[in-house]
C-alpha cells in the first residue's frame, strides 16, 4: 500500500514530519512566500485556502495518485491530534480511528480536549459529523455561505435538509474513490474555489458528498 500526505503549508513548522514512516511519501504545497525548497511545490495563487491545495492536488494528479493519499494541514494538531499515529500505521488502523469511513473515504478530527461535539451521521455509511445548514448556521454565521448554491451547481440530486462535514476537513481517500467523478468535476471545484473568497468554507462542508458514489452529479 503506497501511502501519501499531502501538506498544504503556510506558515507553521513542519518538523513534525520527521516523526512519519519513511515509506510515507511527503508532498508540501506552499501558498504565501515562496521558500525556494526544492521539496515543495509552491502555488503562485494564494487562493482557497488548503482546501484549494487539497483538490487542486487531486485534479492534477487524478491520473497518477498513490493508493492512498491523506490531506492535511501544516499545523493538523487543532483538528487531527493523533495525526502522526494514524498515518504510520496499517490500513486496519486508518480506518478504525477514523471519525467518518465510508467506500474508502476517511475523514479525521480528534482532539482530546476542545472538539467538537459531533453526532451519528445519517447521510453516510459509518461514523460521526457536525452539522449545518445552509447558511452555515450555527458554525459560522454572517459569513454569506450558501452551501445549497454550490451543490446545486455539482449535484443532480435533491438539496438535503442539514449538511454533514468533517470540521477541519482532513481527510485520507483512496485513488479508486477518487475515480468516482471526472476530472472535469474536480476542475470545476478548483475553478470555484479560485474565483470566491467564501468558497473554501462551502466545498469544506460538501467534502464527504464530493466523494459518495450514492450523490449524482452534474458534472
């Protein structure tokens, strides 16, 4: 099984990578100040936050993905506190320690103190999520998220009621459940979150649908 993490880096310190197996492949992505770091890449666009980093990688590597790849973070400890313990065990591992796991996705956030309190999911196959609704109320209210804008513009399904995410929206996935939409779908994502501030927060709480075969798209 061929395992990789994908940082998207800004301005924290990244020494704790060296605590991860060596057979972890390691891609850092770097928005901000360009280090000149022959090992990471950096994105001229300071856009999207890491939510862009995370499906911009997946849109030009759809193609060449390694098994598994997991997207986190420079500083993934506030959202994925056993972060470094997870990554260097076994498949088994990942997924009994993941909060969401469904049709190889995984979604991740503990935190043994200061999480949030997160309720079984009803929209997904196995595990816990936070809720909002498409306001982003009560999470992040005043923002002018419309989260029912953007699934109206990749799904071709019914708008539910509540949304489900992942807080943080650190995630592993595997390639085969990456191959579940098109290229043209992720590059629509890229897109949207290149052209509005609000973006990021919006396509955070569709993350999970982003990647369930049982939500149709347009795209």
């Amino acid at each position: 099984m061929k395992k990789e993490l994908v940082i998207a880096a800004y301005d924290k310190d990244l020494s704790w990578v060296k605590s991860l197996n060596d057979d972890i492949k390691i891609t850092i992505y770097r928005k901000g100040i360009n280090n000149n770091d022959e090992n990471e890449i950096f994105l001229e666009k300071n856009l999207g936050r890491c939510v862009h980093t995370f499906f911009n990688h997946i849109l030009t590597n759809y193609n060449n993905l390694s098994d598994y790849t997991f997207f986190v973070q420079d500083y993934p400890f506030d959202h994925w506190e056993n972060v470094v313990d997870i990554l260097n065990g076994d498949l088994d591992k990942i997924s009994s320690n993941a909060t969401l796991n469904f049709d190889g996705y995984f979604g991740f956030h503990f935190r043994t103190k200061g999480m949030w309190e997160l309720s079984n999911t009803n929209h997904f196959k196995n595990g816990n999520v936070l809720t909002c609704q498409s306001n982003g109320y009560p999470q992040d209210p005043g923002r002018n998220i419309d989260v029912d804008r953007y699934w109206n513009i990749l799904f071709d399904h019914p708008t539910p009621n509540i949304y489900e995410f992942i807080p943080g929206g650190h995630f592993g996935i595997n390639k085969e459940t990456v191959k579940v939409r098109s290229i043209e779908f992720y590059n629509k994502i890229v897109n949207l979150l290149e052209s509005e501030y609000i973006s990021p927060w919006i396509i955070e709480r569709l993350e999970c649908y982003i990647f369930d075969k049982n939500y149709k798209s347009k795209i």
